[in-house]
C-alpha cells in the first residue's frame, strides 16, 4: 500500500472502525480506551500506594457523542500521543493554580503537538471539539492502576481555584 492510499484509508476511516479494529471500550471518564502494555516483566516500583509497574498504555478516544473527559488527575505521570482523527484539547490546572491549554493533532504547524507530557498531580480535562473522533495514546508511569485515579468534583475544584470558574464549570464533573 502506497503512503498516499494509507493517508486517505486513515481519513476515511469511522469511529465504529476504529473501535471494533482497536477493541475499544467505554471509559468511565468518557469516550473509549482498551490498555495495550502493562510491564509485568520488569520489577515493580515501591510508591506510597503499593507496589506498581513500571508503565502502562492505552489506547483512547473522544468521539462526537461522547467528547468530554471530565477534570480528574492520577498520582502518575501520563504522555498523550496523537494518532488519528480529530485533534483532541486538554486543559491542565497545575497544582500551582496555573491552567494551561494545549491542542494535541497532527496540524504541527499551526501549533498543535503529537505528545503532551502532563506531570502526576495535574487536574486533566480533555475534549473533542470538532471531527467525530480523535484517537490518542498515553504511557504512564509509574504504571496506572485504578486505585491512582483522583476523581474530583465541580464544587472541590471551584474551591482550590476559583480563577479557573469557566473552565471548571463547562469541564468538570458535577457529581462527585
């Protein structure tokens, strides 16, 4: 297959297709994901949690009826790899109060990125807001597990940063 036929095969491709070909679930922040690595070859690493791997990886992806991964933050550190569809925007609010808004697509000319490292500690919300999916990847590391998850609600993160109201309101989960 030619690069020019892979190009226009990866354009034309639809949400259903890539969540039957990637085996994708519903995630329960939003959208879809399926984990693809975990490295239970390797030692694990001690943390104040208990004993994790060294790194996971998922697959995961917004679509148009399902394009909101509300505010939460995980203990781990996580990179977004761009790969297919429709850029995807996360917003970060870092445990210093600064907000940060970053597109991660394929449009590097224009400011997009293919990766986004985004530190363990850091309030994450992504969105799809245009296109009717875009496909990312994240390796994190220590690696992720359930209990590492921080959910957080509206009302917790108006009040640790209030000069972030809009953000949080349109972002956040409400019920928490």
């Amino acid at each position: 297959m030619s690069n020019q036929n892979f190009a226009s095969n990866a354009e034309s491709l639809t949400k259903e297709q890539v969540i039957a070909k990637l085996n994708l679930e519903h995630h329960f922040e939003g959208g879809y994901f399926r984990q693809t690595f975990k490295a239970e070859h390797r030692d694990t690493v001690a943390t104040n949690r208990g004993n994790r791997t060294t790194m996971t990886a998922i697959y995961y992806m917004l679509t148009a009826d399902n394009n909101i991964d509300h505010f939460h933050t995980k203990y781990s550190d996580g990179i977004e790899f761009y790969h297919l569809g429709a850029p995807i925007t996360y917003h970060m609010i870092y445990p210093n109060g600064e907000y940060k808004k970053v597109v991660v697509g394929p449009d590097i000319l224009n400011g997009q990125q293919l990766q986004l490292a985004v530190p363990g500690g850091t309030y994450k919300a992504a969105e799809l807001t245009s296109g009717s999916f875009g496909l990312v990847s994240e390796a994190v590391a220590p690696g992720w597990e359930m209990e590492d998850m921080i959910e957080v609600s509206q009302d917790e993160l108006l009040s640790q940063f209030p000069q972030h109201k809009t953000i949080i309101e349109r972002l956040a989960n409400k019920n928490q």
